[in-house]
C-alpha cells in the first residue's frame, strides 16, 4: 500500500493518492474505500486548516485552504462551488425532533435511527453575476456542503440536503440574500474527483490530450511528481 496527499492547487481541497485495499478515515469520517487499486480523490467534507488521514497503517497531514473568516463554503458533493459569499450571523438555528410517538404515560416509541437535525444559514452574494451559479448549487439533487470558510468554533462542516431556499434582493446594487433550510445528510464515503471533466476541458482548451488521470492531476491540480 501507499498513501500520500496534497492541496488542489484549484480547488484547496485536501487530495490523496491512496493504494488499497484499505479504507482511508479523517477522524470518524469515511473518507474513502479503496479497493487492489491506487485512486486519486479530494475531501470536500475537510475542515480549513490541517486535517488528519489515516489509511489504517499510515496518517498524514493535509490542509485545506483557510478562506476569509465571514465568507462561506458552499459547494455541491464534489467541493465545488460559489466562491465570494457572506455567511451572515443568524447564530446558526438548529432544530432536532426525536419523532417519538407516545401512546400514554407509560409507553413511546422512538425510531431505530435519529432522524436528521435541521437548519438554516443565511448567505448573501454581493456579486449578482453569480445568482445562477448558486442556484445550481441550492438546486443540486446531491448533498451540500456548507460551513464558514474558516474554522468557526461550533459550526462544522456540514453535510446536508436543502429542503428550501428563500432568496430576496438587499441592496439596489443587487445584492441577494439567500436563506438556506437544510436537513442533515451522511454520505456512505466523502470522496470527490481531484479534476472533473469540466475543469480537465477548460484547462484543455477543450482539447483531448492523451494524458493520464495522473498527468492530469499534476498538471491542473499540483500533484507532486
């Protein structure tokens, strides 16, 4: 086995090159299950700031890009999104219903598993040349990611599904706000593409190359050689 990371030089996304079989964890994520292989994936789920990756044998350190403190990450499943937005303090709400069903003093009934928490974030675009792109990702049907772009004691990174979006317009020089409802979500593993296809044919010029999906990742993410 061999087991080595990186940042993206595009994304900031913490990357690994994994050979398995193996599973590779960041704490009690699953980040990765990697089979008689050697795969190259990034963590959309890492924190900014040094995170820790453990294929069962060996543990390295990878960063994250740190953002501005009041900006956000929100991207879809694959750590790509909208850079640039404003994570408003609404002292981020959280609700939990246990879905207990009570038939009289003496008996309830609680679900097998924890139904999900819920939420909402606020987000504001200052720039409104990029209202579609968000809405591609409040539209996404995947899970999001959102979190402050910087380590913010008490609001993880969170996986979640959105089940509603209210978007108003804040400012006569078209600033948007939007309020975001998200539910919970866990994915069996976190891994994403270190390059999409999208990101290969615009680096490409939309030309095919020939290159490897190794070639690939140096070239437009920086992996070392």
């Amino acid at each position: 086995m061999s087991f080595s990371g990186w940042t993206a030089a595009h994304t900031g996304l913490p990357s690994l090159s994994v050979t398995g079989p193996c599973t590779v964890k960041c704490g009690d994520r699953t980040v990765a299950v990697v089979g008689d292989e050697t795969v190259l994936v990034s963590d959309p789920l890492a924190s900014p700031g040094v995170n820790r990756y453990s294929d069962g044998e060996t543990t390295i350190e990878v960063t994250r890009t740190v953002g501005i403190p009041w900006h956000t990450i929100f991207t879809d499943s694959s750590g790509r999104g909208v850079d640039g937005l404003l994570y408003v303090n609404n002292s981020d709400p959280v609700d939990y219903s246990p879905q207990v069903s009570q038939f009289n003093r003496r008996v309830a009934r609680w679900p097998i598993e924890s139904p999900p928490a819920t939420g909402k974030g606020v987000l504001v675009l200052t720039n409104p040349s990029q209202e579609d792109a968000v809405w591609r990702v409040c539209k996404a049907r995947e899970r999001v990611v959102i979190a402050p772009a910087k380590a913010t004691p008490g609001v993880p990174m969170r996986s979640v599904i959105i089940t509603g979006v209210s978007r108003s317009r804040i400012s006569a020089s078209g600033t948007l706000q939007f309020e975001v409802a998200w539910s919970e979500f866990e994915a069996a593993e976190d891994a994403a593409p270190v390059v999409t296809w999208g990101e290969y044919a615009a680096a490409s010029d939309g030309v095919f190359t020939g290159e490897s999906y190794l070639q690939i990742c140096q070239r437009i993410a920086g992996m070392p050689a």
